[in-house]
C-alpha cells in the first residue's frame, strides 16, 4: 500500500466533491430515503456523507492502480467521494448502477460535466473485467432483501420470519454474486462491509479463489454497517 502522502486526496478533488454535494437535490433525496423527515435525514448526512466518503476514498486510493475499472453496484450519496476521487484523482473507470430511477437522476444531474454517469439498470449487464468491485449495503438491503436483512441485524421475529422468503431472496443474492464477482481480474479488490463478508468469503472459497479479509474498518455515512476491503490474490502462473 502507499504512504499516507501518496493517498492523500488533492484539494481540487475535495473541492469538486464539495461542489457536487452543493448541487444534489435534497428534496427528491429526502424523499427516495425516508418516509418522512427527509430534510432532516439530509441535514444531519449531508456533511457526514462528504467527509465519511473522502476518508474511504483515502483508503481506496491506497489499494487500487491508476487507469483501472471499477465496478460499483448500488452507486448512490454515499458513494459520490469515491467515484469522482477514482474519475478525476486515479484516471479510472467506473461503472456504476443504481436501481433508484428518481436517485440516479439528482445524482447524474449533480455530476453533470464529470467523467462519470450513474446507470439505473442492474449491474448485472456490465460488460469486461474490473480490478475494483464496491458491494456495500447492498445484500442486507431491507428492501431488497428484508428477510436476509432481519437476519444480518439480528431483527428476525422466530414467529413472523418466512423462511420460504428467505430462500427465494438466497437465491437472487447468489445469483448476483455468480453475475458480478466473475468480473473480477487477480488481483483485485473487493470493497463491502462486515455483514455482507460471509456472502463474498462463501463464494470465493466455493471458486477456489484465494483471499484476504483485511481487519482495518472504516465507518459508514448513511446505514453505518463498516466497512472493509477483501483481496483477491493474484493468479499463480502454471
């Protein structure tokens, strides 16, 4: 990994990201977040969103090589450090998706004139290889998966819990997996937080892909699951 001067992040960048922040709608934001009390949601994030995201971006900045491709799945808010910070600061591309139509334009409108666009298709329909894969907060959705969320949180009801739900949630989160970890080159890096480590760790142990679960936690703005940076190690040579 670099030293810290290497990974710090250049005032430019940090003051784009400021400035995309200053454009996002907070309004239609408030209400793709909340059922209510949104602009209060958005005045107690909005800070924390910006100066969460550059200290992960730091650290990512660390891991990752100039000029590669990054995968994002579940691109939002809370993401917009990283993705202007791997644009404008690494020279690399990202692909990014979010399934929230009504997000996706307050953030592309906020990032208009950048080298990036949020996609509100699956992640799914990504085509060639990334170095980078950012899963957080994402399996354990409790919209998504609201079953798979209880359990995660430890908030499943014995007498409610539909196990059935559950298997059928299983599958979708497998199936995503068995789509997108595929894409990864070795070495690579995949970036997710603690409650979804046991779906990735599964996978790639069921793949025969050797790994390593790094021990360093770095909070999050929005949901506030850590997160922590999972590497693949590099192919060996026959």
């Amino acid at each position: 990994m670099r030293n810290a001067r290497d990974r710090a992040i250049p005032s430019r960048t940090k003051q784009v990201i400021r400035d995309v922040f200053s454009k996002l709608d907070y309004d239609v934001l408030g209400d793709v977040y909340c059922e209510e009390g949104g602009v209060a949601f958005w005045k107690a994030h909005k800070k924390k969103c910006q100066t969460m995201g550059i200290r992960i971006a730091e650290a990512l900045k660390q891991r990752l090589s100039q000029k590669g491709r990054s995968l994002y799945v579940g691109a939002g808010v809370a993401e917009l450090p990283l993705l202007v910070l791997e644009t404008l600061d690494m020279n690399r591309t990202v692909e990014a998706y979010n399934l929230r139509e009504r997000e996706v334009h307050v953030l592309n409108e906020a990032c208009y004139g950048l080298p990036l666009t949020i996609r509100a298709s699956p992640a799914q329909t990504a085509r060639g290889a990334f170095d980078h894969l950012w899963m957080a907060s994402v399996l354990n959705d409790p919209e998504c998966f609201p079953e798979t969320s209880a359990l995660c949180y430890g908030r499943a009801n014995p007498v409610r819990f539909d196990p059935a739900a559950f298997q059928r949630e299983r599958t979708q989160i497998l199936e995503l997996l068995d789509v997108c970890l595929p894409k990864l080159s070795r070495p690579g890096i995949v970036s997710t937080t603690v409650e979804e480590v046991t779906w990735m760790t599964d996978w790639l142990t069921r793949n025969r892909i050797p790994f390593h679960v790094e021990t360093q936690l770095y909070p999050t703005a929005i949901v506030g699951d850590p997160l922590c940076f999972i590497r693949l190690e590099a192919t060996k040579p026959a």
